[in-house]
C-alpha cells in the first residue's frame, strides 16, 4: 500500500518535480496522505489548499485534496492565487496547516508544492521524512475529511492595500508575467493612486510572454522597455507564484535584492532603531555594513526561503530578504514571503521620499560584482568539492565564513562558493570595490575549483 517518490521531487525548501516524468497525480495524493497522518501526529485536523495557474495545477489540486481527506483530514480551497494568498489564509482561517501546488519560477512542465504547518516553514528533515511515511502508508480506514470552499482573495486585496498611504502617486510599470498574481494585481491597483500598467497579467500558465523568473535580466527586458517608453517612475516584476520580486527603476536599471534591502531597511530601521535585519550568505557586503551604518543589527543566514523565514521568527527581527528576491516584512506584516505586499511597501516609501528610486540607487556605495553564477556540478559531487574548497582555505589560515558554503573575505572584498539545496549546481559570487580587484577574487575562486577539477565557466 505504501508509495515511492522519484527521490528527485523531495527538495531542500518545497517539493517539486517535471509532471508526466518525476510527478504525477499519484504522487500529489500521496503527499496529502503522508501530510495528513503528519498533522494528525501534532493534533492537528484541518489544511488549507490553494493552487497556481499551471496547465496541471489543478488536476494535482483535486488529487493532494483527495489524499488529505481519504486520511480524516478537513480541507479549506482557496482556489487559485499566489502563494501569498495561501499562507495569508493560513494566517486568517486559523487552520493547522497549509499546502500550495505551484512550479514557482520553473519553466510550464514543472509543478510542485509548499508546505506550511502551523504557520511555520515545512522544510529539511520534514519533507524527507514525508517520503518515510507515504513508503509506509497502510490501507485508509477511517471517515473522510470534510471540504470547504473558502473565498479569500477579496480579503487579501483589502489586506494588501490597507495602512499605505501615498503622499505622491507614482507611474509604475508591472509584469505579472502571466503568473498567479494576476487576478490579485488587476483588483489591487485600483485601490493605489497614480499610473499603474499591467504587463501579461492574464494567468497562463504556459507563460506565453516569458519566463517567469524576475531574477534573470532577460525576463525584465519588456518591463524595462515600458519603464523608459512610458516614463514610469519604476517598474515591478513576479515570479510565477509571487513571493519574489523584481524591480526596475525609472532609468531601466535593476535593482537587486539586496539593493533593494538597503531601501527597505532604512525604512523600517526608522520606525525600529537597533534592529536586527537577516540576509542571505550571497547578499552584497554593502547591504550588511549599510544597516550597521544605519544602526542596526545586520545577521548572514544561509540561503533559502524556509531557512530565512524560521530565523526570522526566531530572532524577532522585523525585515528579512535573499538576494532571490523572497523579502519578509514581519514589521506590520506576518513574517512570510509576500512579493506584492513588498512592492506596496516600496511604493509607500517611494510615495514619501524626496528623491526617486533611480537616485537611492545611485547613493549605494560603488562596487564591482559579478551576477549569481550557477553551473553545473554532479550532486554526488557538489558539497565535496566545496568540502575541499574549505578544508584548503582553513589550512591557509584565509578569512571565511561557513555559514553556508564558503565566503571568503580578502582585501579586495570577497568571493562565494556553495552547492545549491534544490539543484545539481555549485554557485559563486564575488564583489569588489575595483575592477582589479574583482579580476583577483574570480581568479582565487578559478584556482580553488581547479584544484577540485571543476571547471568555472567565467574569464577569470
């Protein structure tokens, strides 16, 4: 009676597999049973559910809801909406925990899913343990859960647009790259002032217009266009589940994650001075030593959504974010990764603000960086080459951190190394204050996966 998984699908932060290859109906069942016998070890009784606009979102919808309650489990549907939307209703409904079908930012034949329980992140250790439990699964013998049909996303617009107001309205350009927030986005804007263009905003989950990844230039290139054609004052992108954000400013430039951290903590640092403000192992060092500037607590976590968002709770500070683009506010907020409620958050600021995005960005200290760099690497392979990278730099006596991988600090700035959770790749980063500099850390990073045999594809 038991079920296996493609081991493939039992990620680091979600669960997520190719339908029709490494996921299938069959498999979203079983996870709503396993998560079922789960909750019911805690005491708990009811889920809610909510999907994306994948093409299979919600055929694997209907099976994860058939799982969940052929094990006693009440389930409430929210239907379709962003991830948001799913962890707000968590929050709202007071259910025991919560469960997304969603690809996220992967390409129309990926879907998976995000687990909540009990307003905590369901991650790690949980998820692989799902896969125990489904493999043990005996015969289903108890009365079925009940259904509920819930509306909430008229009650997320309202949530979303309260407590903002605008001393000035603004022209902002939106890409909702055919992804799950464009219902949400076509209601909200109405209740904004100011000039507001949507950009593919009809859900399709085949993406027709692009990617929908705002981490990657080329999928913000119409936003850029529109930003300077339409003289916008900004431009905001999603991804296809919407708890990262993309942003453009009125120049056509994009401003990363953790440049837009440093807009964001000044803010928040203002209404809580000393605070503490979590970002992620691949942040700019400029984000860190500018909130200490600012007077606050600035705290490296490792990379990862459902790592950022528990440490977050843990330390009670009111402002979390990755360069990725997943910001937390749980000042004012509640805690979680919620792309649309940071882009009002921004446009509040922004409303008030005697200078423009474009010149915050151009106030940031200068440095040089390279992009976050991905390549390929065996996941066999992965973590024992940054286990050799580390084990090299500790005998040379180099400065470092290994809170996740290796960051390695020099006189000219510092250099990333560390495999990803969620794929077979290693990824790098370095940053510098001058173009020589950066020349040098690349080539230091060049030297040390030479030595492990693995190839960078950059000039170093």
């Amino acid at each position: 009676m038991g079920h296996t998984f493609d081991p493939t699908i039992l990620r680091e932060y979600d669960i997520r597999g190719i339908v029709g290859k490494t996921l299938s109906p069959d498999d979203a069942c079983a996870i709503g049973e396993a998560f079922a016998v789960t909750l019911a070890q805690t005491g708990g009784q009811t889920v809610a559910v909510g999907f994306d606009g994948r093409l299979t979102s919600t055929q694997l919808e209907a099976a994860l809801v058939d799982g969940l309650t052929r094990r006693g489990i009440d389930v409430v549907r929210i239907g379709l909406g962003p991830t948001p939307m799913l962890y707000f209703a968590s929050v709202m409904f007071d259910v025991d925990g919560a469960i997304m079908v969603t690809g996220s930012h992967n390409p129309p034949e990926y879907n998976g899913f995000k687990i909540v329980l009990d307003n905590k992140p369901f991650y790690g250790a949980a998820i692989r343990q799902l896969g125990e439990t489904a493999a043990t699964l005996g015969a289903a013998d108890g009365p079925r859960g009940r259904i509920e049909h819930r509306a909430i996303l008229e009650d997320y617009v309202a949530r979303l647009a309260r407590d903002t107001e605008f001393a000035r309205p603004l022209s902002v350009a939106w890409d909702i790259a055919n992804g799950a927030t464009g219902e949400v986005m076509q209601r909200l804007v109405t209740r904004l002032p100011g000039e507001h263009i949507l950009l593919n905003a009809t859900i399709d989950g085949r993406f027709p217009a692009h990617h929908p990844d705002p981490t990657v230039p080329e999928n913000l290139v119409e936003l850029q266009r529109t930003v300077i054609a339409r003289n916008c004052d900004l431009g905001i992108a999603f991804d296809g589940d919407g708890d990262r954000i993309g942003i453009v400013d009125a120049q056509g430039r994009i401003m990363w994650g953790d440049q837009l951290m440093v807009v964001l903590s000044r803010d928040v640092l203002r209404r809580h001075p000393g605070a503490a403000i979590i970002a992620d192992v691949k942040a700019s060092q400029v984000l860190f030593d500018e909130v200490a500037r600012m007077g606050g607590s600035p705290i490296m976590a490792p990379t990862g959504h459902s790592l950022i968002k528990a440490l977050l709770a843990k330390t009670g500070a009111p402002l979390a974010g990755e360069m990725s683009g997943h910001i937390f506010f749980a000042d004012g907020y509640y805690g979680y990764d919620d792309a649309i409620y940071v882009a009002v958050r921004l446009l509040e600021i922004l409303g008030r603000s005697q200078e423009t995005l474009a010149e915050m960005a151009d106030r940031l200290p200068r440095v040089f960086n390279t992009p976050e760099l991905r390549f390929p690497c065996d996941d066999a392979r992965k973590f024992t080459v940054v286990d050799e990278v580390r084990h090299r730099l500790r005998l040379a006596g180099a400065e470092m951190s290994d809170l996740d991988g290796v960051r390695v600090k020099t006189s000219d700035g510092w250099w990333l190394l560390r495999a990803s959770n969620t794929q077979d790749v290693l990824v790098a980063r370095a940053e510098a204050a001058t173009e020589g500099g950066l020349k040098r850390l690349k080539q230091c990073l060049a030297e040390q996966l030479t030595e492990s045999g693995v190839p960078l594809p950059i000039p170093a």
